[in-house]
C-alpha cells in the first residue's frame, strides 16, 4: 500500500508524525460496485459508495519521538512491565522511518484493575484512534470479521468499521473480554484473530460482508481478559502476554489521591472542597477497583455538597460493594 510525504496531524496532546497510507484500492471498490445488481443489497451498496467518498488514505501515525511516559509510570503503577515494553516498542523507531510497530498485546488479570482504561491511554500517547469490540455479547461471532452480506440484517465488522470510517491506518484495536468469545457460538469468534495478528495476512484482510481486501497490517492490537485458559494457543503465541496485578494498598491509595485532583480541578465546582483528601477517605477509596474510584469520588463529591461541605468524609463514600440501595415500597 503507498504512502505519500510526512504530515503533522494538529489537534493531539502529542504532535505524532504521520504519513498517509491506503488501507484499500479503489479499482477494487468500484469493481465490486459494479457488480451489484441494480435495487438489490442496499446496505452493501451503500458501503462501497461510502469507500469511494471516504477515500482510501489514512494517517499512519507515530509520535515525532519518544514520549513523555512519566505520568503513565504514575498513574498505572501495576501496569510498569507493560510500559516498559510499548517503552522498548517505540525506541527501536524513533530515529527511523520504519512504521510503529508494537507487538500485539494481551492484558490478564482481574476485573476492575485498569486494562481498558490502559488501552485508552495507549492510544492517546501514541495519537491513533481507537476501536473497541467486546467478545462477551452474543453477537460477537461477526464483530471482528463482519457477517455475510446473504444474511438479513448483515454488516460489516468492528476492524473494518475503524478503518474505513476513521482517520488512522493504525489505530489501537481493543478486543475486551477475549477470553468470553469461545464456547458461546456456533463457530469460533476469533478465527480472524489468526490472520489478522499476523503481518502478512493482515495486510490483505476481507470483510466477509464488504469482501474486499483491507490493510489491517499496521493495527495496534490490545486483547484484555481475566482468565487465559479459555484463549486458543495459537492466539496466545501471536501475543505478549501481561499479568496484571490489582494494585497494591499503597497503589491504591496513589491512584485515588490522583483521580480525587484530577476530579476536583477538572470541574468549577472542585474550588469548593479541600485540596487534599483525609486519610480515612483514602483508605476507604483504596479498597476499591481502580474503575470504581471515579464514581465513589463523584458520590462523595456529592454528598458532601448536600450537606454543605467542603471536606469530604467517609459517611459521603458509596456503601460497600453489595449493598445496593433498594428503590421501591417499604411492606
């Protein structure tokens, strides 16, 4: 696929370098457009015009140099040998042109420790977009290599979908809960994972829906689940495999005293309530998730506000995990 001059992308937090690459022929588009019988297959119809209007070049982005990955190391504490490896990654192309070229990635641990909210970060240092599909709903059997366009209610897939109708050649491409995806359907789920985590093949990909091959060569792979004893081996061989840990108390209480900030400084409200959290509120906030942090913050941050004042307390945390408030008639 061709790449034209180097462009810089504006609007990022970090300028990347970008060049622009096809990730499909047009030939191939108008070929199969042709083909279509006339009022018949609108849906399909309707994509491949989509294909021609979009044009087929996207940024293929990498960061002009290596980033600033200080406040990641801060913010994931529990997730430091996964940084440090992206670290290595983008090393080896900084003073090249060679394309960024990251290892797909696997993500194991339990839930509730960050491995979505690491994906997202990913792709803002690396300044791609970023598609998510989840393995665990029932349609996820079509949601990476799209449905046959013979069947009723046919669409493309999530992988196909990113790249056609976003503006990245290589975005972050999130495949949550992978390890739900096998034994719930009639045939394997991820049996476009094998080609599509494989540079070669993956540079040829076809939709089954749209049948036209798509350049899937430069996508940043990130794969999260609890339990890697229901992954295929050849899945996981194509993969760096990280275990992620909760973090520990200390963690714990570093990632809370940051959301609390990070919170507080983000609304025109936070003015209103003490710059530093007690002990005993962080204490409280450290025996959560990592993903449940920010909503206890808000419901805190809430109820302090009710009771009129800028100090938040224990009482104002959410009740313990389990201990759902019941909405209804009292017998």
């Amino acid at each position: 696929m061709t790449m034209s001059n180097d462009l810089v992308p504006m609007g990022t937090a970090t300028i990347p370098i970008a060049r622009l690459r096809q990730v499909y022929r047009m030939g191939d588009v108008e070929q199969k457009l042709n083909k279509l019988p006339a009022n018949e297959h609108d849906s399909l119809r309707n994509t491949y015009e989509r294909m021609l209007e979009l044009g087929p070049e996207r940024f293929q982005v990498k960061p002009s140099g290596l980033p600033a990955m200080e406040h990641l190391y801060d913010e994931l504490p529990n997730f430091h040998p996964v940084l440090d490896d992206v670290k290595r990654q983008l090393a080896l192309c900084e003073h090249s042109r060679d394309a960024l070229d990251i290892t797909p990635m696997l993500l194991l641990g339990p839930p509730g420790v960050g491995k979505t909210h690491f994906a997202r970060e990913l792709a803002q240092l690396l300044g791609t977009g970023m598609g998510f599909m989840s393995m665990s709903s029932l349609t996820a059997g079509w949601v990476l290599s799209g449905s046959s366009s013979q069947w009723k209610g046919a669409r493309p897939g999530k992988v196909f979908d990113t790249l056609v109708d976003g503006r990245y050649a290589n975005p972050v491409m999130v495949v949550d809960e992978i390890d739900k995806a096998r034994g719930e359907h009639a045939y394997d789920p991820l049996g476009a994972l094998y080609s599509l985590l494989e540079h070669d093949t993956a540079e040829t990909f076809v939709d089954e829906f749209a049948e036209v091959p798509i350049d899937c060569s430069q996508v940043i792979w990130v794969a999260t689940a609890n339990d890697a004893r229901s992954i295929p081996d050849p899945i996981l061989n194509r993969m760096n495999v990280f275990e992620v840990e909760a973090p520990d108390a200390d963690a714990a209480r570093a990632i809370a005293r940051r959301l609390h900030h990070s919170i507080r400084q983000s609304h025109a409200w936070g003015e209103r309530f003490d710059a530093e959290p007690s002990a005993e509120v962080l204490d409280r906030l450290a025996q959560l998730a990592p993903r449940d942090m920010r909503r206890a913050w808000m419901t805190a941050f809430g109820n302090a506000q009710l009771d009129g004042r800028g100090t938040l307390l224990a009482k104002d945390l959410p009740s313990p995990a389990g201990r759902r408030q019941q909405i209804g008639f009292m017998h």
